[in-house]
C-alpha cells in the first residue's frame, strides 16, 4: 500500500504539539512513513560551522512527522479528508477526495 500523501500537498495535523495546523509538505519518506511540513514540528539542533552554516551554533529547522498524524486538504472543498483510489477511462489510477469526489 503506498502512501496517500505527496510532495507539495497540503496537510493538517490531527495530533500532537502542533495539532490544527496546516502546512504544505516539502519531503515524504516512505520506508519510514514520514514526512516533512512546512514551519511544522519545529527543532533546535546545535551546528558545527561548514560549508552551509558558515556561522554555526543553533540551527532551527523542521523535522519529520509521522504519516498518521496529518490528514490531506481537498482543494476543492478546502476540509481535511480521507483519499480514494480510482481509474480513470484510460486507465490511469487518481486519488479522490471522499467527501466530493473530486480528483486530486
């Protein structure tokens, strides 16, 4: 089964310390079942100075969130919903909004 959830969707969280909040995903990982959101799960890691970080010190950045934590947002209706799977007439497989049963 393959995830429901791509790169530049848009997602809410349902759980944890940032739940309500919406955001776009930058990076999905799916042997983890992962995935990064924008200003989302925000951590504080302290950096050695390099070729990225030319100052160092503390370093503020997103870290990933558990698939199961964020539900998809329709663009359509603009609500946060569960995804079908359908085929089209050609024979192309499209993910499908539940609610109103728009293609994704």
């Amino acid at each position: 089964m393959g995830l429901t959830v791509k790169r530049e969707d848009t997602v809410l969280v349902i759980s944890g310390d940032d739940k309500g909040k919406r955001g776009r995903v930058l990076e999905v990982f799916p042997g983890k079942g992962k995935l990064v959101i924008e200003r989302i799960n925000i951590i504080k890691k302290h950096m050695k100075p390099n070729n990225k970080y030319k100052q160092g010190g503390i370093i503020e950045k997103e870290a990933p969130v558990h698939i199961s934590n964020v539900m998809l947002i329709c663009s359509k209706c603009g609500e946060p919903v569960r995804i079908g799977n359908k085929a089209l007439e050609n024979g192309v497989r499209v993910r499908t909004c539940n609610k109103c049963g728009e293609v994704i």
